[in-house]
C-alpha cells in the first residue's frame, strides 16, 4: 500500500507501476480538480443535497480498441442496459480516432489497451458535480472538435 495523490497516482498509472480500473481512473480525474481534502470536503458538503443519477457504463467496441460512454455522450443510449438483461452489444468497425473526430458531444472513457486510457468529457455535468480533467495515458490527439 502506498498513499498517493490522485496526480501522483495517475503519473504512477501511466508509467505503468500500478493499474486500476477505468472507473477508478475516472475518479482519479476529477478527484485532481481539488488540490487539498479541504477543498474537496468543502466541495463536497456544498454539493450533498443537489442529487445524483444513476449511470452505468455502455460499452461501444471499435475496431482497435473499447469506448466506455457515459450519460450525455452523443453515442450513449437513450433506454441503456443497467442490469445486463438486455445484452447489448455495441460494435463497429470504426477506428477509435474515426469515431472521436466524427463526434462533438463527449462523456466517454477512451480504451486501446488496459493501461492506455484517456477521458474525454464536454459536457456539462448534472447536480452541481464537477467533470473529470481530460486526461490521457497515451500519445492521441483528438481534442480538435472539443
């Protein structure tokens, strides 16, 4: 165990010395919009009262990696699968820089690799929560429509 800071932490994912999941890695993103636990406990109680909604993840395969979409993305289902039931798959045979330079309404987890993640968030988010920083563990550039 080692206590990090969620840049540190981050930095620590890219270089691949530890991983976590792409929720985790999310998490990590916005977590560094606070710069003490001060400020994220202030935040926090602020927001307590405004809500919250309930969102799962939908898988979007391309053709070289794996979309998470988020609720707001462009691509996010109107009626998605929260319990499984449902099996949806969704697929392509885009390219993930295809689908990313075809797209403007982001909210989505980008996957090449199981440690090669970036987040890609545009829109606003509901309850008064605060997006994630964009953040990339790799070398793409697909910020031109964002």
């Amino acid at each position: 165990f080692q206590w990090s800071s969620p840049p540190e932490a981050i930095e620590r994912f890219k270089s691949q010395e530890i991983w976590f999941p792409p929720p985790q890695f999310y998490e990590f993103c916005r977590l560094c919009n606070f710069s003490s636990l001060k400020e994220l406990q202030q935040f926090s109680s602020a927001r307590a009262l405004e809500g919250c909604e309930r969102w799962m993840p939908v898988m979007l395969t391309a053709a070289d990696g794996v979309i998470q979409l988020l609720p707001g993305d462009e691509l996010y289902p109107e009626d998605p699968d929260y319990t499984g039931e449902k099996k949806i798959n969704m697929s392509t045979d885009k390219k993930v820089e295809d689908l990313m330079k075809e797209g403007g309404v982001f909210h989505r987890i980008v996957m090449k690799d199981i440690s090669n993640l970036a987040v890609y968030v545009n829109i606003q988010a509901k309850y008064k929560h605060i997006n994630p920083l964009m953040i990339k563990c790799d070398n793409s550039d697909y910020t031109s429509r964002l």
